[in-house]
C-alpha cells in the first residue's frame, strides 16, 4: 500500500503488531453460539488496513501511553469498525456481496446472523472497554477517568451523533434518490468516515493524558483526514482497478449516487484530497505536548500514504 | 396487567416514573439524521412493559440507590432492550410486521433504517452509560468502581454470553429446520430472556453497592425469572388471546418452532413457570443487605404478576 521504501517496512510492521492485538481480543469460537463467534470472528479477521487501531496506538505512543494500557481500546474500535462494515453489507442497506475481495459476512452466514455478528461486535467492543475502565479506577483513579473517557467518545463517535448518523442521511438520501446538498454530502463524510478516525486519535490521545487543546487539534486533524480518506474513496471507486481493489468499481455511477468526486471531478477532487490532507497535517504539526517526535512522524507520514492510495 | 388491587397503583405509577427517565433520555429528533432519530424514538415510545428498567430502579432501591444514580442505567437498558425487539423483527430475522398492534419500526422506515435504529440505540445505551461513569468517577472513585461494574454487566449480558448468544443459536435453529435439544432450548431461554433481566437486577444491586453475595443471589433469581416469563410467552402463543396480546398467537407451531410449552405441553407448562417463580422468589427472599423491605415486597409480587400475565 506504501510507495516509500522507509516506512514501508514501518506499516507493515505496525499492522502486524495491531493484527496481534486484535486477533488477541477476539472470544474463542466454542459452545452453542458458535455460528456467531466464527461469524464474528470471520468478519474480523477478513483484514483490511487496520488503520484505526494503528491510529490509536501511535496517537497514544506520541504521548507515551503503553500498548497494553491502549490495546483495550485498539480491539474495540477495531471491532465497532467491523460491525460497520458487516451492517452496511447487509441486503436491507448496500447488499454488497464481495468485500475485499471475499465472501461478506451475511453472504456466507446468511442475513440473520450477519445481523448478530454486528450486533455482537458491537456489544463486545463495549465489553472490552468497560472491563478496562473497571481494571483501570481500581489502579488508579486519574487512568480511570481517562479510560471512561476514552470509552466516552469511542461511544458518541460510532453512534448517532456520528458513524451511525452518518450512514442513516446516507441510506435515506439513497433510498429517495434525490440528488443531496452539499451541506448533506459535508455531513455524511464528517459522519460517515470522519467520525472514527478523530475518535481512534482522541481516544489514543486521552490514554496517553493530552491536553485538551491537543485533542481539539487531533479531532480536526481527524475529520480533515477522513474526509480526504473518502474523496479518494470516490476518485478510486470512478478511476481505480479492480483488481487492486479486491471490489468493483463504478458502483456509485450505476447507484445515481453522487459523491464528491462525480460532482466536482477527478482533478479538483484531486485537488481536494491534497489540501485537506496537508489541512490534517498542520493540526499534528501544531500539537505541543508531544513527547515521541518519531511516532508524530510516522503519523504524518501515514496520512500521506492514506490520501496517495490505489486501494 | 396486574390482578391485584394493591399493587396495581404502585406498578402503574412505577411504569410512568421509568417511562419519564427513558424518554428524558430519547436525543431531540432534529438534524441531518432526523429519520434515524424519529425511528428511534418511535421504537422506543411504542412501549411495553418497562420491566427491565421497573427492575432496575426497585432493585438499586432496596439496597438504598437513588433514582438519579440509576436513572442513566435505566434508560440504557430499555434502549438496549428495544434496540433487540427491533433488529428481531427485521426482515433478516422474525420478519414481524406488527408489534404491540402497531407497525414495527422497520414496516414504518424500512429495513435499512431499522437496522440502523437499533444500531444508534445499542450505541446510545453505551454512550449514556459512558457518560454516567466518567461523571461517577470524577465525583467519587468508590461510586465510579460501582457505574463501570454495572456498566460491565449490562454489556456483557447484552453480548455474545448473554441476549445476542441466545438469539444467534435462536436464529441457527429456526434456519435449519431441526429440533432443538432440552440443553439449546434452556440455552435459548437462558441468554435470549433472562440475560437482560438478570442484567437489569444485577446492575440496580451493583449501584445500591449491594454484597457480591447479594449479587449472585440476584442473578439466579433473574435467570429463574427469565425462563418463567419465556415459558408463560410459550403458553400465550398457545393460548393467548390475539387481541389482549396484540400480536398474532400460534406464531410457533406456524413456524414448526418447539417451544417448552409446546414439547411439555400446557400444564406441566403451568406447574414450571409455578416453580420457577417460586424459586426466583426465594432468591430475593434469602438476600441480607436489603435496606428497603417495601422494595423487596414490590420486586415479589412483580415476579408474581409477570409470570401469572395474560399479555
């Protein structure tokens, strides 16, 4: 996914140390709900960049929180954006069959159960961190409050006032097949993409105890970057090859769906992408409680790789 | 719903009073996610019960909790209650159309909106409780302890060991056509019933700061409760009638569904919820840190009319 030699190496190491984390939080698949946890377990380790767990975990380091005390937090935002994925695949919202190039959940577990395997994604993220935030209180009051509120905003920034929210003017703008506003199509990227990547960074950012001022950058930094992340989304789903992708292309053309890029154009949007992009790199430049200036780096660095992307 | 004279006042104003504290929690229905929000609270207002909540507030208030301090618990339960109703009925599941004689949330917006409704619910319940337990520790470590602990058990009866376990083996059993074995049948009863209830009386006695003992006591009057309530739902499918019920009865035998009624039969039926109510009773009977005596009579002669209900 990486052009440049140096980090290259870096990511792919990184994503492995994430993959472990992850793969590490998810329940054995045993007893009589096991349909479920191999569904579960199915829909997570179907892969993907695992970019919000990275995210979480080099936001925390640059203000030196430790990968057990961010590893909670990394499999839950993980699994809540699973259970995304999982939901929007379903026949009731895009009906996508192929994810990556496999199976989606529902098109191997059926409708129902893909259903559940969100469902519990969802409520097991929750679990993991509660379990966290109880271990946490009893060690240390000031982690305790750090932790719930790191919970806090996992929970607002994947529900109504964010992912969810997002995805419902999405699925109803859709349904209707009016043509959305701009403000409309604003509000679905902030929601929709946006949402999750300020909440990976501000959750990894408030275990690693920064500032207010720091998070208010970092949110920001988030939302300018997951709307980059979505426009080149658009571009690649109009000019990207398939095969690369592991998805068909053109979906949104033959849906009527306007998205950034069909309204304005590959050349503005690309245009776009790399002003919101450097937009996000300002406000991680700008931070000033950073402790670990090479973990600042290596998220500059993958915001570029991000918003550069041919999948 | 209550036959006896005494109680029925105090279960009346005991509904009204959870009915207040959940719908002051229902988000405003405004915005770029306004149908996400309506569908919410459209699901949420058509009602029922309030049981799980009714238990939560009478359970914190025998150990001396107050109802601000359960309050954002009880709404968090009745969202993640209806948030199970709602992805229950979905085309991919039960495919219900009506619920309480009224159209279920996703007959009204659609099956994409309805699987994003209860998606916003379930995050909501968690997004409240969150927000409850930073406050709780902010203001008192020992009191934060006891708000993540009762968050804890909601999210875990809530999951995949608790309602969504019962429902995905519910949901793989009905696919295949086969009969269950007793052992899945009380799974099924187990985690798709009692978990919530077991939850809900759980978390009350964690606020109230109720003994580990206590605790456990509670949880095996829940599951007791549970099975009594599911087998008396077995009964009025059976025998039930429509329009006190509002929902169609015989919807088991039309699906080939084997239910404890219908393997048992009527009677022996009967004599288990007797039984079960009987023993959930003795549970609460044998918990020694109750404060409130009038609050454990109240929880009894609930258990009682819950399980002796025609609707």
């Amino acid at each position: 996914m990486l052009k440049r030699g140096a980090t290259q190496m870096d990511f792919s190491s990184r994503k492995q140390e994430a993959d472990e984390i992850i793969l590490s939080f998810l329940p054995e698949v045993k007893g009589y709900d096991k349909t479920l946890l191999e569904a579960m377990d199915y829909s997570v380790r179907a892969g993907g960049k695992r970019l919000r767990p990275i995210l979480i975990l080099a936001t925390g380091r640059m203000y030196g929180a430790s990968k057990e005390e961010l590893a909670p937090f990394m499999a839950a935002m993980e699994f809540i954006h699973t259970y995304s994925l999982v939901h929007d695949d379903l026949p009731a919202m895009d009906d996508d069959l192929l994810r990556r190039g496999n199976p989606t959940t529902h098109a191997k577990y059926g409708a129902g159960m893909g259903t559940l395997a969100g469902d519990g994604l969802l409520s097991e993220a929750f679990a993991i961190m509660s379990r966290c935030v109880t271990k946490s209180i009893i060690s240390d009051r000031k982690k305790g409050i750090r932790a719930a509120r790191a919970m806090e905003i996992l929970a607002e920034k994947a529900g109504i006032d964010g992912m969810v929210g997002g995805q419902s003017l999405d699925v109803e703008s859709d349904k209707s097949g009016r043509d959305i506003t701009p403000e409309e199509m604003e509000y679905i990227y902030e929601n929709k993409t946006s949402a999750l990547l300020e909440g990976a960074m501000m959750a990894g950012a408030m275990i690693g105890e920064a500032s207010d001022a720091d998070i208010e950058l970092i949110e920001k930094a988030g939302s300018a970057l997951g709307r980059a992340f979505q426009i080149r989304d658009d571009i690649l789903d109009m000019v990207g090859d398939e095969k690369t992708l592991g998805k068909s292309t053109g979906q949104d053309a033959r849906n009527g769906k306007s998205t950034y890029a069909s309204v304005h154009g590959i050349e503005e949007s690309e245009k776009a992408v790399k002003e919101l992009t450097g937009e996000a790199s300002d406000h991680i430049r700008a931070l000033s409680g950073v402790k670990d200036q090479k973990e600042r780096e290596f998220v500059l660095e993958l915001f570029g790789t991000l918003t550069e992307r041919n999948k």
